[in-house]
C-alpha cells in the first residue's frame, strides 16, 4: 500500500470510530431520555389510578350511607305498618297472627324501596377495567402490515402481468 493508501485507510478508520462513538453517545442520550420519560408517566398513571381509587372509596361510602338511610326508612315504614295492622292480631278465628302481619310488611315496603337496583345501575365499568373492547396497538399493526403486505403483492402481480 502507498503512503496516500494507508493515510486514507486511517483517515477513515479515524472517521468510523469517530461517528461510532459519537452515535453511541447519542443514542445512549436518547435512552436515558426513554427511560426517564416511561418512569414519569409511570408516576403518572399511578396517580391518576389512586385517583380514581380515591374516587371509587368516595362513591362506595355515599352508596353504604344511602342503603343505612334506605334500610332505616324500610324499617320504619314496616314498623308502622306493623303497629297499624295490631290491631287486627287474635281477634277470632282467621286473624292473621303477628309474623304473618310482619311478612306481609316487610314484602310490601321492601319491594317498594327500589334502592338495589338503583345501586346496581349506577356501577360504572362493572366488568373488565379497560373500558370495552376496541382494536387494540397489536391488533392496529397487524392489520396495517396485512394491508401492506396485500397491496404489495398485488403490486408485484401488477407489475409481472405488465411485462
């Protein structure tokens, strides 16, 4: 090899190393900024999950207060029909006797309430925690490389019909 040779091989051995490490170092800058990023919206969706935990706790409580009120208003409601129809207990043969009259109460305030199927109703995302179905990201990507790969090969037919 000539000297001119050999001065070109090391200008370029020069040159690959020099852009290799150059690379390495913004590459592993662009990691570094990856890594930081993903833990950052970690801490954030572990946020928005208490959040919503916080939220959920909320809602339960106001659900528990609402079924003590519901069921003392039962109660109430069958204590009074229960004092009402008193006065029909051992009065001859055929009077209903008192846990008749109390049945009989209890049946007709407690379907009258309704307040569990309201509770049920107002679930919100009672199933899965995702919120449904839906294409997901790998589903998106096989579809679209399919798509591709179709138009490809009937671009290729295309192209071999042609000539």
């Amino acid at each position: 090899m000539t000297r001119r040779g050999k001065v070109a091989v090391a200008v370029a051995g020069v040159a690959i190393i020099g852009g290799g490490t150059i690379w390495f170092q913004v590459h592993s800058a662009a990691v570094a900024k990856d890594e930081k990023e993903a833990a950052a919206l970690q801490i954030q969706m572990k946020k928005l999950e208490l959040e919503e935990m916080r939220i959920r706790n909320e809602q339960a409580s106001t659900d528990k207060k609402a079924a003590a009120a519901s069921a003392d208003r039962i109660q109430a409601a069958v204590d009074k029909c229960v004092k009402d129809s008193s006065g029909q207990l051992g009065k001859g043969y055929g009077a209903p006797s008192r846990s008749s009259v109390v049945a009989d109460c209890k049946q007709q305030y407690e379907a009258a309430d309704g307040f569990g199927m309201e509770a049920a109703g107002s679930t919100w995302n009672a199933g899965d925690g995702e919120g449904g179905g839906g294409i997901n990201s790998p589903t998106l990507l096989g579809l679209v490389a399919g798509g591709g790969l179709a138009v490809a090969l009937f671009a290729r037919k295309g192209k071999k019909a042609e000539a």
